[in-house]
C-alpha cells in the first residue's frame, strides 16, 4: 500500500511525446507543471539513465513548466544504433532541437541537472549561456579524469568488490574496458555478468554491507543503458580535459545552485565544491547525509530550490 501510495502521488505530464533529432535518434519527452510558466530544462544522469516524473518534483508545478527527456538510445527513446552520434554536445543541441519541436521560447530558462545531468546542464549553459537564467544542480559530476578515476579509486573503501569484480575481466584491462567488452558482447552470459557486477557497483557505494546480486532476468533497457554508460566512459565522456571548469567564464553571470551529500561515495563531494569556488555566483549546499541520492537531499534540494529562485524573482 505504501509502495503505491508513493508512486501514486507522482505527477502526470501536460503533455508527451517523441522529438526526431536526426541520426536516426527520436527522443521521448514529458512536460509537467503550468503549461503557461517559466520553462525548466533538466537533464537526466547515467549516461544511460532516463527521465522520470519524480525528478519534476523538486519545482513548483503549479509556477513552472518542467521539460524532461530521454536522451539518445535512453529508456523511451528509439535510436536505430544508440552510439551514432551519442555525446553531451548531442544531447544539449537536442535540448534546443526539442524546444524549437515544442514552439517554446529559447530563452531565460532553468537549468537543471543531478549527477551527470548536471555536466550535461553546465555544458548546456556554456553553449547556450545568453539562454539561460539559472542553474539548479545536485549530486555534481564534472567529467574530468579524476572524476572517472573513482570508479577504480574507489577500492581505498570497497578493495574487496573491486578484486571481485576484477576477477570477471581480463588482466590488462580497466574496470570499464573489460565490463564495456562483456555488455557489448553477444552471449547472455557476458551481459549477465556486466550487468550483475558493474551494474551493480555504483549502488554498493556507500552500502556498510555491500555485495553483488546474481539477476534473475535481464532486461533489453537495462542493457542498453550500461551499454551507454560504457561507451562513454571509455571515451571519456568525449569531453576536453577540465573542459567544464575551464568555461565556467562563459557562464560567470549566471546563479548556481548546487546541492550535494556530504558522503556521496558515487560523486564525491570535492568536485561540487571546487565548481562553487570557481563560480562568480555560486551557492553551495551540503546536506549533512550519505548516498548519491537520499530522501534528506530530495527535500534540501526542493526548498532550497524554492528559495533560490524566488530570491531571484523567476
């Protein structure tokens, strides 16, 4: 009763549907809230992840028109190859692809992000800067090598599953070489196995009594979304070396709000704050809790939010 009294509570979408962006990419969108309010753009995480009403949530629906969609060969969206022209710079030029398809004004909109939704949002706002009135972030994930490194880095906390998972692929490769070669393969086998281990690492961060759970099913979006979320890390993201921080001049004008868990063992907070540091207009939370995402971050995230805009009188 609980479990669907949550989901019940949900908000529907005004309006939905599917945007062809070219390359053989349709991208599927929800738009909540006013129809007739100020517009929201927020960007989902992963890569590889996908758009869902709770993450509308964190606005008020009844002053602001929340935009969200599925990126490239992301969870509704339809790609005949998910990796033909998949990078960040795609996806923030489908942001506006999609805004034109919808007739909606390109202009003083609310950038929103968490995780690497939030590197897509800054990318966004330093391409589109004359566009955008606020940013909103939480969970920050810059995208530079030190920021991919934790995934091997983090066996300082976690040595045990890091030899686990080590134990699947071969010698010579990294954590994301070998799991990229096992979800591209084939054999069921090979994915199962992709997706009980690397699938499952990211969710043990932070976990005291962590373990790896064999799947009893595999599911094709569950694949394709490690499948993304590979690709991009062995490409680095297809990003320049401190790319974001090294553009946030562009962006000097523009408030940010970053909201982040103190013990984020996914994306350690020491990146959300050397994004404050360096912002000319930055406000910086950290909320006194552990995980990636938390209940506790999902409320500091929506009344700060709350605050900040209206401080800001959008």
């Amino acid at each position: 009763m609980k479990f669907f009294k949550f989901f019940s509570a949900l908000p529907a979408p005004f309006q939905e549907g599917f945007c062809p962006v070219g390359d053989g990419h349709e991208i599927h969108y929800m738009a909540f809230g006013n129809p007739k309010g100020k517009t929201v753009i927020r960007f989902h995480g992963g890569p590889g992840g996908g758009a869902s009403a709770h993450q509308a949530t964190a606005f008020d629906l009844k002053k602001y028109r929340v935009l969200l969609f599925d990126q490239r060969g992301c969870k509704l969206s339809t790609s005949k190859d998910i990796y033909r022209n998949n990078t960040p710079y795609a996806a923030a030029e489908d942001a506006i692809k999609l805004l034109k398809h919808l007739k909606w004004p390109i202009k003083n909109l609310i950038v929103a992000g968490s995780s690497y939704g939030a590197t897509l949002a800054l990318l966004f706002a330093e391409k589109y800067e004359k566009c955008v009135s606020a940013l909103v972030l939480s969970s920050v994930f810059l995208g530079r090598k030190e920021d991919l490194a934790w995934t091997e880095e983090s066996r300082l906390f976690y040595p045990d599953l890091t030899e686990e998972m080590r134990q699947k692929i071969k010698k010579n490769e990294s954590l994301a070489e070998g799991y990229f070669r096992l979800i591209s393969s084939d054999s069921y086998q090979n994915i199962q196995t992709a997706l009980s281990y690397y699938g499952q690492y990211e969710r043990n961060l932070g976990c005291l009594n962590p373990a790896f759970r064999p799947l009893k099913a595999v599911y094709d979006n569950d694949v394709r979304s490690l499948r993304i979320f590979l690709y991009y890390e062995v490409n680095h993201l297809f990003l320049k070396e401190n790319e974001i921080l090294n553009n946030l001049y562009k962006i000097k004008n523009i408030p940010l709000l970053i909201v982040h868990n103190r013990l984020d063992m996914t994306c350690p907070v020491a990146g959300a704050y050397q994004l404050a540091q360096q912002a000319e207009r930055a406000e910086l939370v950290i909320v006194p809790d552990l995980g990636h995402v938390s209940a506790k971050l999902q409320k500091v995230l929506k009344s700060r939010t709350n605050t900040f805009l209206k401080a800001l009188r959008l």
